[in-house]
C-alpha cells in the first residue's frame, strides 16, 4: 500500500487521462485514486484496459473512456508478475496482456508498482499468449520450436479455458529462465496466430516497488 501512495503522490497531477492496467495491486490502485480524486477534486480520465478495472473505475467515481476518444495517454499505471534488472517485465496473470500492451505504448509515461518479491534477477514464470483459438494447435508446435512448452489456460472459478476480453484464448508458454527477453518477445510475436505475448521489455519509465521493511524504493529507468 505504501507504494501505491507513494506513486499516486508523485505521479498524478490534475487534468491529465490515464490509462489503467489490470490485477489485484491495480484494483487496490484504483480505490486510492477514487478517493484521491474526490480529496482533491481533480479533473482526471481514466483508459482501463479491461471489463474489470472498467466496471471498479466506475464504481470508484472515475471518468472512464476509451482509445478512441483519447489516443495519447499522459501516463499509464500498472503492476506486473515479474520484473527483472533490466527493466523486462512478464505480464498477463489476469488475461489482460494485449490491452494493457496497448496503453503502455499509447503513453507519454508508463509507471509500474508492485511488492519486493516480484523482482527477480532472472524472469522465470511461463509467459502469458493471447492466441486466436484457430491457431492454437500452430501455437503450440511454433513454441515447441522456440523450445518452450504451451498450455492452455483453464480458469478456476468455470469449466473450461481463459478467454481474454477480446474473445481469445489465453495460453502459458514455459522457457524456463529467459536468457533474453527481448528477443523471445519478437519471437513470439511473429508466430502467427499470437495475438500478443506477455513480454514487456524495456516498456516501463519508473517502478515503485514495496520493501519487507514498508519503504518504498523508486527505480528510474530512463
């Protein structure tokens, strides 16, 4: 919570549009910003790039609207899985990935915020695809290739697959470590089929990170 404070403080100002990523750390965000807004009654728009963070933006009290209405963002707030030290972060846990891709790059400024234990020195967790339903079976052969291996994702709370909210499904790529991220997300990226990849490399200005000790710690990365 101290990040998320932290980063409210020094990020958001009044009259800008921001767009908002997805998760959990996000929806707390989101009810902090409400109330911010109200404290200060500023002037602020909100892009959320998913249903969810669409509908607790609007239960909060927040303008929302879309791409189509404001296609250049002042700053963009989100959080990640894992972060490395060299500014790759891994995305996607909650099926947001292409959408939260988008605002990141429509973004004058893009922030992140998260706790201590997401930043790895190595990123290490299968990566999220969002892959046209079609193309799976390709998917899956064109990531063996990579020398990955592809599941499917299937939801806890229904039977069946993840669905992204751009009616595709949502797969996991496992590589083990990556030894260099930029390049798979290129990679991945050409297969076709592969809507987005949850790679985010090099995408993220500053990141707010909660310490164990309840400090926060800024990094600047460009």
């Amino acid at each position: 919570m101290a990040a998320i404070l932290n980063l409210l403080s020094n990020e958001v100002s009044d009259d800008i549009v921001i767009g908002i990523g997805s998760g959990s750390t996000v929806e707390m965000l989101l009810r902090e910003l409400g109330r911010l807004v109200k404290e200060k009654n500023l002037c602020i728009i909100v892009i959320p790039s998913s249903y969810r963070s669409h509908m607790l933006a609007i239960a909060e009290g927040l303008r929302t609207a879309s791409l189509y209405e404001y296609s250049k963002l002042d700053l963009t707030i989100d959080s990640f899985d894992e972060c490395d030290e060299e500014n790759n972060a891994i995305k996607g846990g909650g099926a947001a990935l292409t959408r939260e891709k988008v605002i990141a790059h429509a973004a004058e400024r893009v922030v992140y915020v998260a706790d201590y234990s997401k930043m790895k020195r190595v990123l290490s967790m299968p990566v999220p695809l969002e892959v046209l339903p079609f193309a799976m079976p390709h998917v899956k052969n064109a990531v063996k290739r990579l020398g990955g291996e592809l599941k499917l994702r299937y939801g806890t709370g229904k039977f069946g697959p993840v669905f992204s909210d751009n009616g595709n499904m949502i797969a996991d790529a496992d590589f083990g470590e990556l030894k260099d991220p930029p390049r798979l997300e290129v990679e991945l990226k050409r297969i076709a089929g592969v809507v987005e990849d949850g790679i985010f490399a090099n995408v993220c200005h500053a990141t707010y990170v909660g310490q164990q000790d309840g400090r926060v710690k800024r990094i600047e990365w460009k």
